[in-house]
C-alpha cells in the first residue's frame, strides 16, 4: 500500500508524470498478478497489460482513496478476465502439434522472474487448488487486500457470503496444508 502519498501520487499520475504512475503500478501489480494467475492461470500476464491499459484510458475519470483505487484496479482486472473467457469460447484455438517442444521459445518475462520465489509460487499453487469461488475471494481478500463489501460487490455476491467462502476456502487450505505435512 503507498499510504499517505497516494492522493499526490494519483494527481501526478493524471497529470501524465511516469514516475508517479509507476510508483503505483510497482505496488499493485504483484498483487494483481498473483490475482490474475488464480483466475486465469495461463493468460495472467496478458490479462494485466490489458487491465493496465483500461486503467490508463479511466485514470482521469477514477474518484476515490487507495482503497478504492485497489478496487477500481481489480474489477477491471475481472471484467478482463470475463471479456478474455468470452473471446475464448467464441474463438476456440488449436494446439500446434507441429512445434516440438525444443522448438518452442522460452523466455520468461521480467515480472516472472521476480515473482520466482517458491513460497509464493507454491502458495499460489494451493489457493488455485480450492473450488473457483473460495480461490478468487482469498485472492482478493487477503492478496489484493480488499475488504468483505468490495468483493462483495465485485463478485455480485452478499457479504456473507464472501464472509462464508473465504471461511470455507482457508479451512480448505489449512487442510491441504495439513495433508502436505506443514503446520501452521
């Protein structure tokens, strides 16, 4: 979270002044990511350039603190996410056969080498073992840091039962922590 510059960060940013966007683009970012690679594992990168951009194109119109700001920043993200599953099902891909997988090019990008750490790549790996619902509320509960009502919202759901889910999901993970032998 930036704190209390947020506000003069925001109006540089609208004022076309890069430090002050990347500023708040360094601190969101691996939060969406982590978000993103949960609910759209193999397009996660895609998606938040995309989210950046719309971001961008609203960033005069957007009112409100940091908080909102996170919450403007990942509904975006979501609706992404939703135009990316619809563009998906009307346009189906096939894999290329032909490609060995020598062949294939292979360089991660820059945000993926920092997001190497273990910890959270196998933390990651868990949250994306629990059922979609309890996945995309811990995310956006604990990694985004997005209070009850906002998800809420975001998700078209009453605050019970965020409340109920993110319950639900971390007793979930607990378990599978358990079955792993790690106590917590």
């Amino acid at each position: 979270m930036v704190g209390e510059e947020f506000a003069a960060l925001l109006e540089a940013a609208r004022d076309n002044d890069e430090e002050a966007f990347s500023v708040l683009w360094r601190d969101a970012n691996p939060a969406l990511l982590r978000y993103l690679r949960v609910v759209a594992p193999d397009h996660a990168e895609d998606v938040a350039a995309e989210t950046w951009v719309q971001v961008l194109r609203g960033l005069r119109t957007f009112t409100g603190d940091e908080s909102s700001w996170r919450a403007w920043l990942f509904t975006t993200a979501r609706r992404r996410v939703l135009d990316q599953v619809r563009h998906r099902n009307r346009h189906p891909t096939e894999p290329l056969d032909d490609i060995s997988a020598g062949e294939v090019p292979r360089a991660p990008g820059a945000e993926q080498i920092a997001m190497d750490n273990i910890a959270t790549e196998g933390a990651i790996a868990l949250v994306s073992r629990l059922p979609e619902q309890q996945a995309e509320v811990i995310m956006l509960r604990v990694v985004a840091g997005l209070d009850t009502d906002v998800v809420a919202e975001m998700l078209g759901r009453s605050p019970g039962a965020v409340r109920v889910a993110a319950h639900r999901g971390l007793k979930r993970l607990a378990t599978l922590l358990s079955g792993a032998g790690v106590t917590l």
